[in-house]
C-alpha cells in the first residue's frame, strides 16, 4: 500500500526567487525506496520550474524486527484525512448489496422530489461519495447505481488503490460510460489485463474517450481489446505507456474514428505509425512528442501532410531528425493546423528558410513552440508577425538571435497574444522586457531570472 508523507493545499509564493522547501515528513515504520511526487500546479502562472529533490536516508540496509515486519497497516494510528481516503478506496473495493439495509415505508422528503433532481444533486458527488451513499438506503442505492451517474468516470485520483476488484464492483454501473480516465492506475499488478479487458467488455461500447497515460500494465491484448470493444472511440492517451511494443500500436489503424491520438514518451515504431495515419483520416491532435522509435520524421511529416487534412494540433517535441523538407510537407498539406510544438527539435534551422515557410503556409497558429531553437532569429519573428495575426501563444526560449524590435512588431501586429516565453534570449534583457509589459499589459511575457 502507499502512505502519504506530506500533503497540503497549494500556496502562491510572492518572490520569483528560487528557493529551498523541506516539507515536515511523516515518519513511518517500514524501509522503502520507492518514492512519488504529485506536484499541484493550479495556482502556477506558467509550468513547474522544479530543479532537484534531496532525499535523506540510511547508507545500510535496515533490519527489521520479526514484530516490524508483521506490522499490519490497517491497524496503524493515522490522521482523519488519511482514515477517511482509507474509507473512500476500501469502499471501492467491496461489494454492495441491499441485502442488510432496512425495509421502511417511505422515503421521506426523498419522495417528494423528481427523480432527475435526485439525479442532477448526486452527480457533484465523487465516485468514492457515492459508494458510501450507496449503503445507506434503497433508494439512494438505486440512484448511485444509476448507469446515467458513470457517463464519465475519472479513477486518475484513486490510482494507489484501484484494482481488479474495483474494476469488477463498478462493472454494472458502467454500461453508458463514455469518458473513462483509468490514467496511473494499475501499476504493479494492480490491474491485470484481463480485469482491464473484462471490464472493457462490458463498459466499451459507448466509450468516446479512453485516458491510460502512465498505464504501465498496458501491453499489445490491452490495445487489441481496446480496438474491438471500443467501436466509438474519438480519443485515445497513451502518454508514457512504456509496456506496450513498437508493432503493437499497429492495432490503433483500425480506429478509423479517432479524432485525438497521444503516443507522448511511447515505443511506438515508424511502420505502425504511418498504418495510423493512413487509416486515421479523421485525425484532428497528435501528439508524438519524444518517440524515439522512430527513425524518418520527414516521412511521417510527408504522411500526415497527405492524409491527415483535419488535423489543428501536432506535437513534435524532441524529433531528432525532421527538417525543412518534413516541414514542408506538413506544413502545406495541414493548413488546419492551430498549435504546433517543435520545441528541441536540433535538425531545424532558420537559414533553411523552414520557420518563415510555416508562418507563410499556416496562418492559423495560435500556438507555436521553438523552444531551445537556437536558430530562430528577427526574421522569423517578423513573418510571424504579418503573416498569423491570430497567434495566442508563442515560446522561443533559448534562442540569441531576437531582439526587441522583432518582439515588438510581433505584439502590434498579434492583438490576442497573452503568453510570450523568451526566457534565456540573450538580446532580451529585463528592461526591455519591463518596456515591453508596459506598452502591451494584457501580454505575459515569461523571461527567467537567470541567465
């Protein structure tokens, strides 16, 4: 099981310093050394700027005593925040029956209220919520049953605790489910691919959107259950699903409905890939952001250019190996395109001319990442400028050849620009950046602290 070391409501931190922060950790009576950390970025005005994590321990092996080993942790004293998440996850994991519930002779006020109402009040409830309501009478048990409560289903926050057993007690609730985010669960043997696969079965007929990021139980039956039992599905996350083959995401082709696709961090291989986009037609966002597995993204490019024509968002984060040729290609057969990252990508150069061909072929973009492109320069900023007015969002992080004047053309001419990133450009001091907020307030403009 996991335990909760520290926890707390995020706070806003007025200095843009960085800082030291050393959390009061709560002891424990057993060795591990597996750690997690769940950062909450809510309050954030741009992404997390984590630099390192110091973790304290003991050089040797510790031995534990034969009653430290037999520790039950059920029976460990803990808060009430912590008893009652215990509650809300055992819960899940049993099965409810009416069978002990009281016979009365009326509902009370329940009785008086449309069944709709009834309905439209439980569902702000949380899922664990509702499995404990559920015990409570029949006809609040009749209504947490209700499949119309489980259209979407979010289990991302109970990851530590979901299971085969969980799957299986939700399996009847779920026969309407549409939206499904099982992301982080089932690691270690939590879920196994038949508990996935039996409650696919069962709950995939209607699902439009499947969320497995970080599913590392995954593996090539998963994705063949998924293409068989999920008829319907628009959009599909497998972020950082490690498990799964090169060849297996072949299986994805045969989702001809797919609309939103993400392989972020996968082992996905370039055959399987184009399989994917031929079929996939009605591609709208892709993300192939670090697959490393793939060893031509010039020719991926080419094949998105001729058969995705729908597709608005593409991220290409970290390709080693595409270049203006790719570029081109993409850029005139995706003339949809809204948001395109090729951040790190080291293979593109502005000399080549690939930067003003996009701008000049995409006048759509309203998000565009050249992050750490050291290439980028005034002229590339300046076609951006004339030619997509409707740019929203723009990062040229790392780059040495811009300077204000570029910048500035970029903010008269982009009237809905509200975040420009230009942290680490040398050329773009403090005072410009100060001269720039004053004249465009309603712009955000990340620069760094440091240089």
């Amino acid at each position: 099981r996991w335990e909760i070391l520290w926890s707390e409501a995020p706070s806003k931190v007025s200095s843009p310093q960085a800082r030291q922060f050393t959390p009061c950790i709560k002891q424990i009576s057993f060795p591990t050394n597996l750690i997690r950390l769940e950062v909450n970025s809510t309050l954030l005005d741009y992404y997390t700027e984590l630099d390192a994590v110091i973790l304290h321990g003991v050089k040797e092996r510790p031995v534990l005593s034969l009653k430290a080993s037999l520790v039950d942790m059920n029976d460990i004293d803990e808060d009430e925040d912590e008893e009652k998440y215990d509650c809300e996850v055992d819960t899940l994991s049993k099965q409810f029956s009416i069978v002990t519930l009281r016979e009365w002779p009326t509902n009370g006020y329940f009785d008086k209220l449309p069944y709709e109402l009834i309905q439209l009040i439980l569902s702000h409830l949380s899922v664990p919520d509702l499995c404990r309501l559920a015990q409570t009478c029949k006809l609040l048990y009749q209504h947490c049953c209700d499949p119309l409560q489980y259209i979407h289903l979010s289990l991302q926050p109970y990851w530590a605790r979901i299971n085969d057993t969980s799957l299986e007690h939700l399996q009847s609730r779920c026969t309407l489910l549409q939206w499904l985010n099982l992301s982080w669960t089932g690691n270690r043997g939590a879920i196994s691919v038949s508990g996935f696969s039996r409650f696919l079965k069962v709950c995939g007929s209607e699902l439009v959107r499947l969320e497995l990021s970080c599913g590392h139980f995954l593996n090539e039956t998963c994705l063949e259950v998924i293409t068989e039992m999920c008829p319907n599905l628009q959009e599909l996350n497998l972020s950082s699903c490690d498990k799964i083959p090169p060849q297996a995401f072949s299986h994805i082709a045969k989702v001809g409905s797919l609309r939103r696709l993400v392989l972020y961090r996968t082992k996905v291989e370039q055959t399987a890939l184009l399989s994917i986009l031929n079929f996939c037609s009605e591609l709208q966002h892709l993300s192939l952001g670090s697959c490393v597995m793939i060893e031509d993204y010039d020719l991926v490019a080419s094949m998105m250019g001729a058969k995705c024509k729908k597709l608005r968002s593409l991220d290409l984060w970290r390709c080693k190996n595409i270049t203006e040729s790719g570029i081109a290609e993409l850029a005139s057969g995706c003339q949809l395109l809204e948001e395109l990252d090729l951040g790190w990508c080291p293979t593109l150069q502005s000399s080549t001319g690939c930067f003003t061909n996009l701008a000049r072929k995409l006048p759509n973009l309203q998000k565009l990442f050249l992050t750490a492109n050291r290439s980028v320069c005034d002229t590339d900023i300046e076609e951006l400028a004339a030619n997509c007015t409707h740019l929203r969002q723009l990062d040229i992080l790392g780059t040495r050849m811009v300077g204000p004047a570029s910048l500035r053309k970029l903010l008269e001419s982009c009237k809905d620009l509200s975040l420009l990133d230009v942290s680490f450009c040398s050329q773009i001091d403090n005072r410009a950046v100060l001269e720039l907020n004053a004249n465009f307030p309603n712009v955000f403009i990340k620069k760094s602290f440091t240089q």
